[in-house]
C-alpha cells in the first residue's frame, strides 16, 4: 500500500510538472516562482520516484526550437534560473545531511576539502565581476556547488529499492518523447546522456518485467535516439545548406564514444557472469586508455604539421578521420591546455585572460567562453580554476567513479541498479572525460543526472543496505 500511495504521490508532482512546463511555453516569468518552488519541494523530498517531474521543471520554453525562445535568468544581483535554485537547495540540504550524520565515514572527509574551495570560487567569481564579465562570473560558484549534487543522490539513494520500477516506467515515456522531438528537430538539449539514459531505461525495464508496453517504448526512444546520434548533423546540414555529405553522416566523435560505451557496459552488467574483479577494476583500465590517448595525441600534434581540409575529407576512411581529428584538433587543443595551465597565476585564475566572445550551442547564442577550450575535463577544471580548486574537483571526481565501481562490484547481482545507474554514468564519464568538459555539470537535463547524481545514488544504495545488514545482525 505504501508503494502504491508513493507512486501516486509521483504521479501527481509529475502531471503537476506538466503543467508548469505548459505554463512555461505561453510565459516564462510566469513559470519561474512554480519551477521553483516545485524543485525546492522535490530535493528536500528526495525521492526518485520525483525524478520525471524534476526533469520536466528542468526544461523551458528554449528547448523547443520551433518556439524560437532563449532561456531567461532573473537578475537580483546574481542571475537566478531554475537550475540555480535547484543547485543551491542542493548544496544547503547537503550542510543539514553533514550536522544530521548522514554521510559516513568514508564521505566526511572529502567534505572539509570541498568546503575549501570556497575562497578560491569568490576570488575567481569577484575577479571577473570587477572586470565586467557578468555573464560568466558565476561559473566558479556553479562550480563550486556542483559536488552538492552527488552528496544528495546519497540521500535519494534511501527510495531507490521502493522506487526503481516507477523511476524505470515514467523515465521511460518521457525519455521516448524527447528522443523523438529531438530527432524530429523539434526539442533540443546540450547533453551527451540521452541515448545511454534511455538505453539503460530500456535494459532497466526487461531485466523488471515491468510490461510489454514499456520494452516496445523504450525500443522505439533507443532507436529514436540512435537515428539522432548518427544523423542529426547530416539532417541539420541539410536544414541549413540544402547539402550534405557523406562525412556529416555521425555525431561528434565523442558522441560516438558515448554511444559504444553504453552498449558494452549496458551488454557486460546484464551478463550472468560479470566479474566482480573486472568490475572493480574498470575505471583503471578507462584511465590507461584514455591517458594513452592523450600522450599520443599530444606528441603526434608536437610533431605533426596538420591540414585541417583533410580532417573531414570523403576519400579519407573514418579511421583516418578519427586519427586526424585527434591530432589536429584535440591534440593540439591539449597541447595549448597544458601551457595555459601551467601559467602563473596558478591558484587563482583570472577569467579576463581565458575568455573570448564566442558561439555557445548549448544557449545557443554569442556569449564569453574560453579562447582555448580545452575539452578535456582535467584541463578544463586546472585552466579555468587553478590549481586549488580544479585538482580537488579532478580528484572528487575520480574518487566518485571508482567508488561506485566497487560498490557495485559487491552488487553484482543487483544487475537493475548496475544497468540503469552505473552503465550510463561510466558511459559518459570516460569519453566525454577525455575530449570533453561537462563530467563536472550542474544541468540535471544535461550530464549532472548521470555523472553527479547517479554515482552518489549507487553508492547510497550499497551503504544503506550495509546499514540494515548490520541493524538485522548481519
């Protein structure tokens, strides 16, 4: 009865969500005070049964490319969006979780050090407010909030067990929705995480049995997805030339790597035999691999003069594509991250020297990014926060991932949690670690969800199952 009662519960926040999201396509301003509200509700709840309608809160009327809208942020002396109330609530629930225990004793430590990196966020964030840089003077204080996310899946961990079925079913009609928009040029989000989402959605769902009706769903947003990972550039060359090649076929190479990544881990934790020891080791054979390629690609790009017409160029094989777009793009990217982050001064960035009007697509309008971005996500946190705070986030992050891989390698058995929380999280957080720079993200739509939430709930899920282990005399 309590289950049931829940998922009602959820249903309602959910189609309460809708409605918001409804209002929120006639009017924004109007929108904001419910969004809000609705989030402040669902975090202090922490409940992932209030995940779908979170997601829904998330969105607003710029998604929806055929409206034509840009997101808006209500300036009261910092800008004010949705997704910045959510990060904040986030951050003091999680100083609540610190004075009421919460955490154990293998997570309070990292907390000190992360409080820390508070003096280095205002220095950077009050730097560039002094030099009139008010679009971007914020991102240190993003920054530095953004671990909050992970401490709170260890709190929503606690409704994981009652509530990974309706998570799983109402995931997966909305997931289906917004791949096929999305395919169909009708919605648009910066992520690398939708295909892996509803992948392991769909894996989620057959391992549960929880119908016929959701498998052929997710069948059809997987598929949805996938068309959009492989065609989406080609159609929207198309859309905006009335030409297109057979090199636009693909999304970006990282895109890609997302995608096989997905379908391998996806694939080895639904297996009967997974290897607890392989398990556990994942993340160290991902850093060989992924330290390999850079040190290669950065020696070929010192070595190598690049014709940058040949990178996309017919007659050239996709492995031969590949190659050269390592080198002649992130290799040499990589190459001028190192110099720019060994530059004095090193604890203290100033965003002045980093920054140049630039196109974001993720907002989709001209805005100050990095003249050098580096995507890579260890240069990205060392040249746009110094040393002080950019190892710590480097090093929370590693620390978070490999956790959640030994923790799951003593939940083998527990193949739902692995495919649905882990698969994904792994399946972005290795290739878009390597040549991207959003492992470390606050957007819920975007990666937060997989890379910040997920882990902190796999690892939630293991400690409150040790908790009542030992409570039963275990």
């Amino acid at each position: 009865m309590s289950n049931y009662n829940n998922s009602k519960s959820g249903d309602r926040f959910l189609f309460l969500s809708i409605a918001v999201l409804l209002v929120n396509l006639i009017s924004q301003v109007a929108a904001f005070p419910l969004q809000c509200v609705l989030l402040t509700y669902a975090v202090i709840k922490s409940d992932i049964r209030l995940f779908p309608g979170m997601y829904l809160l998330m969105l607003d009327k710029s998604n929806f490319t055929y409206l034509e809208a840009n997101a808006i942020k209500f300036n009261i002396g910092f800008a004010v969006s949705p997704q910045n109330v959510f990060l904040i609530v986030c951050f003091f629930l999680c100083l609540i979780g610190v004075f009421k225990r919460w955490y154990d004793s293998r997570t309070m430590p990292w907390l000190i050090p992360w409080m820390s990196c508070i003096v280095p966020a205002f220095a950077i964030a009050l730097s560039a407010r002094s030099d009139g840089l008010t679009s971007v003077w914020q991102v240190s204080l993003v920054d530095f909030l953004t671990p909050a996310l992970y401490f709170w899946g260890i709190g929503v961990a606690r409704t994981w067990d009652n509530g990974k079925e309706y998570f799983i079913k109402r995931m997966i009609i909305l997931c289906t929705i917004l791949d096929i928009l999305s395919f169909l040029g009708m919605f648009y989000m910066f992520s690398f995480a939708p295909f892996v989402m509803t992948l392991a959605l769909l894996v989620g769902a057959i391992i549960l049995k929880v119908g016929i009706i959701y498998a052929i769903l997710g069948t059809l947003g997987t598929f949805s997805s996938l068309l959009n990972v492989l065609f989406s550039r080609y159609l929207g060359a198309m859309d905006a030339h009335g030409y297109a090649s057979l090199v636009d076929l693909g999304s970006s190479f990282t895109t890609v790597m997302v995608a096989i990544f997905g379908i391998v881990f996806s694939c080895y934790f639904w297996m009967n035999n997974a290897n607890r020891d392989i398990i556990r080791r994942i993340p160290y054979f991902a850093l060989v691999f992924c330290v390999s390629v850079f040190v290669y690609s950065v020696s070929r790009a010192s070595t190598t003069v690049v014709d940058y017409a040949l990178t996309n160029q017919e007659s050239r094989t996709i492995f031969e594509r590949f190659e050269h777009k390592l080198i002649g793009d992130r290799g040499q990217l990589w190459k001028a991250s190192i110099e720019e982050a060994l530059k004095e001064p090193l604890v203290f960035r100033e965003p002045r020297l980093q920054l140049q009007m630039r196109y974001n697509p993720e907002s989709c309008a001209f805005e100050y990014m990095p003249a050098v971005p580096p995507h890579n996500q260890v240069l990205t946190q060392l040249v746009r926060n110094g040393w002080w705070m950019g190892l710590f986030m480097v090093l929370f992050l590693w620390w978070t991932h490999v956790r959640a891989f030994i923790v799951a390698a003593d939940m083998v058995w527990d193949k739902v949690s692995l495919c649905v929380l882990l698969a994904p999280s792994a399946a972005v957080f290795i290739p878009v670690g390597l040549t991207g720079q959003t492992v470390l993200n606050a957007n819920f739509c975007g990666n937060a969800l997989v890379t910040m939430v997920f882990p902190g709930i796999i690892y939630g899920v293991w400690q409150c199952r040790r908790e009542m282990h030992w409570s039963l005399g275990g």
